[in-house]
C-alpha cells in the first residue's frame, strides 16, 4: 500500500521529481532486499522485529524503535515473524525537507525577508537506532489509519502537514542528542560527535546480533577504536559496559524466545550464544528473579 510515492532504487538519480510519501507493507516475512539506495526516510515497525543494514552497519529495530536512513544512502532490509507484520517508511522529497529545516533554523524576520529560500544546510541524521516517543508514535498510526481510508479521503488529506510535523520532531529529537554526546569527555565538539556516532553504531551491531556471543574486542572493531578507548567511553556514554550490555540483550532474546517459542531451556541457551545452560540460567535468574524454566511455564 503506498500513499504518494517512496524513492527506491539501484541508482541515486531523480530523487527530487517523487514527492514525500509513504509506504506501507504488511507480511510474515521479507526477505532481505537487494542493495538500494535511499531518499532521507524514517523507518518503523508496528509490530516484530526489522533487520537493517545501512552502509556498512547492521540495526535492529523494533514497535518502540525506528531508523532514519539519509539521503543517497545504500541499505537492505529484512524480517521474518509468525503473524503478518507491519512496516511503514516515510520518505522525504529532498526539497520538502530542506525546506522544514530552512524554517526551523531561520529567524522569522529573515524568512519574511526570502521566505523560498531554502536551507544551505543538508539535512542528515545520525543513522542509528532511535527510541519512539509518543509524538512520532501517534503520527505513524495517523498515516497507518489513513492508509485505510477510501481513495476520497486520502486526497483530501492535508499529508504535507503530518510529514512536515514528522520532520519537525525528528530534527529535535536530533538536536536533542548533544546532551548524551556532552557525556563525552572529550574537549572538541567534532570528536565527541564522531565518537559518539562510533559508539551508536556499536551498541546497535550488538542489538542487531543477540543470538550469538560477541567479544568486546569484535565490537571495538566495528566502531574503528581501540579495545581500550571503546571500552571506557561505552561507560561513560551508555553507563554500562559493553560486556554488560551485550549479556542484558542476550538475555531479552532468550526471554522472548520462552515467551514466543515451545524450546527447551537448552535450546533458548544456546540460541542466544551461552556456551552452559548453568551459567545461562544463573544469569536469567539475575536479572529476572527467575529461572528460565519457571519463567516460560508462567507465559504460556
């Protein structure tokens, strides 16, 4: 289902002549895409868990999670669930874009002054993984809705405002971030930035991949930093070490395996990279005051 149209291609040519739209796909499974390269767009799932690889990084995201993939970037794409799951992307027609952040960004006597001028500025995100807040929420289930709608209804929508809305909270939530990048302690504004791109996409690699055990120094690896350097501004970042972190989400797959799936405890285990169901159900009891057992017995 699509409402206006959504920019998808092998090439980067002619993004400008589709307007800003949204695609809506309902299916038990996507196999992963070929490579193609994007317009700026956020992308959602309402329900189940989405595969992403954008560049040369993998995401996860989930029905509280989105990514932003920016404009004249490569990504594929992939999911697989038990009941139909429901993807919505939302693409912007560059000018549409630069044109929002040209009157977020411009004092109002200046835009009273040119008010077609658009922004020098490209508008880019961080490509990571993104919370949703109930704003960005509310507007995905308004175009869900609407993709409902009879074919009258749809054209008589005012769609430029809800995407404009959409953008408009998506660049705060952006601007936002400076105050986890400040958690950084590092003097220039540029490293901190770019360490803190490089520590986003470590943490969502280690999202992406919760069914098998990964190594601190692997991590390290992806983010291009020293074992040592990435281990301690993980912490100060995140709050938590990169060892811990990978152990809690480890850990939150196994709990949704005994929650979706009749699998032994072995099973759950060695699915989400334990190497000993001991240690394995030890470390569920931790965390969940449980055992693993117990646990999916009380879910089904």
């Amino acid at each position: 289902m699509l409402t206006g149209n959504i920019y998808c291609s092998h090439s980067s040519d002619d993004m400008e002549k589709l307007e800003t739209g949204t695609l809506f796909i309902k299916a038990n499974e996507l196999e992963e895409t070929s490579d193609h390269i994007s317009r700026l767009s956020i992308r959602l799932t309402l329900n189940g868990d989405q595969y992403y690889r954008i560049g040369s990084h993998d995401h996860s995201i989930h029905s509280k999670s989105y990514v932003i993939v920016n404009q004249g970037q490569h990504y594929r794409t992939a999911f697989k669930g038990t009941e139909g799951q429901e993807m919505i992307v939302v693409a912007f027609k560059p000018s549409f874009a630069a044109s929002v952040l040209n009157d977020l960004v411009t004092p109002e006597d200046k835009l009273l002054d040119d008010p077609f001028k658009a922004s020098s500025q490209p508008v880019a995100f961080f490509e990571k993984t993104y919370e949703t807040d109930p704003e960005i929420l509310e507007i995905f289930h308004k175009l869900r809705k609407m993709l409902d709608e009879d074919i009258g209804i749809k054209k008589e929508a005012d769609l430029n405002t809800v995407y404009a809305q959409l953008l408009t909270r998506l660049l705060g939530a952006h601007s936002n971030l400076k105050q986890d990048i400040d958690k950084l302690k590092t003097a220039k504004l540029s490293t901190r930035t770019e360490l803190y791109r490089r520590l986003c996409i470590a943490r969502d690699y280690m999202d992406a991949h919760p069914q098998k055990r990964i190594s601190v120094d692997e991590v390290a690896g992806v983010a291009f930093l020293s074992t040592h350097h990435f281990k301690r501004a993980f912490k100060e970042l995140f709050d938590i070490t990169p060892h811990q972190y990978h152990i809690h989400k480890r850990l939150e797959f196994s709990q949704k395996l005994l929650k979706e799936k009749h699998l032994k405890v072995e099973e759950v285990c060695r699915q989400a990279g334990f190497e000993n169901s001991s240690s394995f159900i030890r470390l569920f009891r931790e965390h969940y005051g449980c055992t693993p057992k117990a646990y999916h017995l009380n879910n089904f």
